[in-house]
C-alpha cells in the first residue's frame, strides 16, 4: 500500500444532533490519479450556508510507485487503487471510534464518487467500489443514495472546507472570480452563486501544473515537479532570467504555458552552467505573473468582492501571497482552502456531492476522463 497520510479526527457527533437543520452524512470516494482518498464528512447548511465537519479522512498516495516513471502511469495507477480503496474503506469505518461499524454504514445519507475528469481506468475503480458498496448497504439502508461527482467542482468548493472557512459568509464571496489551477487544468471562472458560474478562460495548451513537472524535469529534478520547483526557486533569483509571459497581455482570459516552457528548454540547452534555482525561480515567477494579472484583472472588471483559489497548484506558496497582495490592492476578499486539502482527496468530493445534491447536478456513474466544469 502507498504512503498513507491521515487527516485530522473530529468528533463524530452528526449535524442532526446538533440540531443544525437539514444534514447528511456522505462517504466520499476519490480516484482521478494517483490519491486513493476516502472521507466520512457530515454536511448541513444547505445553499444558503453550507458547511462541513470531517468524521475521519484517509488519502494514500502513490508518488513512490510513479516516481521512477517520471509521471503517473494509468494502469499501474488503476493496480495500486484497487489494492488500496478496501484498506482505506476499513480504516475509514474502524477510526470512527465513536460509533459502531454497522451504525456508522447505516447513517449513511450518500456516497459521492469522483466520475471525471481524469485517468478513466483510475476512475472507474473508484465508481465500481462505490457501486458495489452501495448495493451492499442499500439492503439495509434503504434512503441510501450514489452521487457522481465533478472533480473539479470539488476543488471549486473546497473554500468551504474546514477549518479557516468556519466564517465564511456568501454575501462577502459572489460575485467571484475562481482560478483553478492543476497539473491537468487551468480554468478562471466567474462566478455568481454556489449554483451559477460561467467559465471565462482556460489554457491553450499546458496546465501550469503540467508546466511544472516538465521543467522539473528539464532541471534533473524528482517527480512530483511542482513543489521540488518551489523548493528550489525559494535559494534562486526570480529576475535572474527574464521567460516570456505568453498571453499575459491578450484581451481575453485565456492562458497559455507551452512557449515559457520551450523558452525554459532552449535557456537550459544553451546555459549548462545556469544555476539552477535561479532558472526554476524564474520560471515560476514568469508562470505565476500570468495567473495573477489575468486573475485581478478578472476581479476588476466583473466587480468582483472575492477571488477564490484551488486545485493543486493552489499549494504554491508564493502564488497565494500574489494572489492575496492583488485581493488587497483591489479590496476584495481572497479565499483558499487549507494548504491540505489542496491536493486530491476525498473531504472535497463528500463536499461537492453535498451541493450536487443540493443542485439536483448528479452526474452518470460513468468514468469521463475529459469531464469538464
């Protein structure tokens, strides 16, 4: 089994017995790429202001079988989900110390499963666990639902998660400007409400977390890319080399990373002693301005009172004090979730089934690698 990081335990005591009004309880399953995560998150609020507590959450990672491979293979992906999710599953159900097994799978209202996008033979292990699971605990529980659930939506709402959002309110968000940002996607949207957002720019070509990972590997460094570049450009000078900023200046919202990256290819062909970290540090700053100015010029012309950041990419350090000096510049609010649930994991897509629900959006429990927002 991969390396297993476990989230922090809450106590279990459900919404309802709380008295916060409508809730459910949701098992959460996610298996886009090389996480196998499972949470048990209780959710109440509904739209008008939702929120979350995390029963327990499990996440094991694959970096170590892909490593040698420079990248994530599929089907070695797909081999260690399979081998994985029973396990999570388990501990899932035995680390929720304050309740009985049983008691735990019949308080069930839903299991929410990650349905696309990503790597479709991934995909399809954490639809077919779900699907069989639900099978099972519908013969006793009978109210029992499946839900598919966007990947992408669930990192469109994890603002929301625990725990800095606990004061979050709606009036202070939409409208929004949300940048999504990953090693498969680069996507800004504007946003209106919790049920209502139009997508208003993407990348051409690279994610810019795909950027991260072949310049990463331009400079010899181990797989994943992105935080060994962050590493590395923090003892680097960012103006050491200037790398074109492609797009930056276009009128539109759209992105674009494939020219710096060939413009990062021929500098390290043609400097064999460049340091480095002054190269990744360049790289990075030139990567980041881009999502910057578009995301705060975003901001300003749709008068927006927050900017929202998540998916992978959203970890960088460096691009959250870029993007919190533009919210404050412009006075508007800026929102990230927990630096832990940045990456894929199981807590956002219980969540995301949750306002699924709420917005009647179920998606077909089909794997759809190309899914979009």
């Amino acid at each position: 089994m991969g390396q297993e990081m476990k989230m922090p335990d809450l106590p279990c005591a459900t919404a309802r017995q709380n008295g916060i009004g409508e809730s459910m309880r949701i098992l959460g399953i996610e298996t886009s790429c090389d996480e196998t995560a499972i949470a048990l998150v209780d959710a109440f609020g509904r739209l008008r202001a939702p929120r979350f507590k995390i029963i327990v959450a499990e996440i094991s990672s694959q970096i170590e079988v892909h490593r040698p491979f420079g990248g994530v293979v599929p089907n070695l992906a797909k081999r260690e989900h399979l081998k994985n999710i029973p396990f999570l599953y388990q501990n899932i159900i035995r680390n929720s110390i304050h309740e009985p097994a049983d008691e735990i799978q019949n308080s069930l209202d839903a299991i929410a499963v990650t349905v696309g996008p990503g790597l479709e033979p991934a995909l399809w292990t954490g639809i077919n666990f779900a699907k069989d699971l639900y099978e099972k605990l519908k013969k006793e529980n009978k109210n029992l639902k499946i839900i598919g659930v966007n990947h992408l939506e669930g990192h469109l709402f994890s603002f929301l998660l625990p725990q800095k959002a606990k004061n979050i309110k709606l009036k202070n968000v939409f409208p929004a400007v949300a940048l999504i940002v990953s090693g498969g996607h680069t996507i800004l949207l504007k946003m209106d409400s919790l049920e209502k957002w139009k997508k208003i720019g993407e990348t051409k070509d690279d994610a810019v977390g795909e950027s991260f990972d072949k310049v990463a590997k331009m400079l010899e460094l181990p797989y994943p890319g992105g935080p060994e570049i962050e590493l590395l450009a923090a003892k680097g000078d960012c103006r050491a080399i200037i790398f074109p900023r492609p797009m930056i200046n276009s009128k539109n919202y759209d992105f674009s990373f494939s020219g710096l990256k060939t413009s990062v290819l021929y500098y390290t062909r043609d400097h064999k002693n460049a340091r480095k970290a002054d190269v990744a540090a360049s790289f990075e700053e030139a990567a980041l301005d881009a999502l910057v100015k578009k995301t705060g010029r975003a901001a300003k012309e749709f008068a927006a009172r927050s900017i929202l950041l998540s998916g992978g990419v959203a970890a960088n350090k460096k691009l959250r004090l870029k993007l919190k000096a533009v919210s404050r510049e412009l006075h508007v609010n800026f929102f990230a979730p927990p630096i832990k649930f940045n990456t894929d994991n199981a807590v956002m897509i219980a969540g995301a089934g949750y306002m699924a629900h709420l917005r009647k959006k179920n998606r077909r429990l089909t794997a759809n690698g190309s899914l979009d927002i």
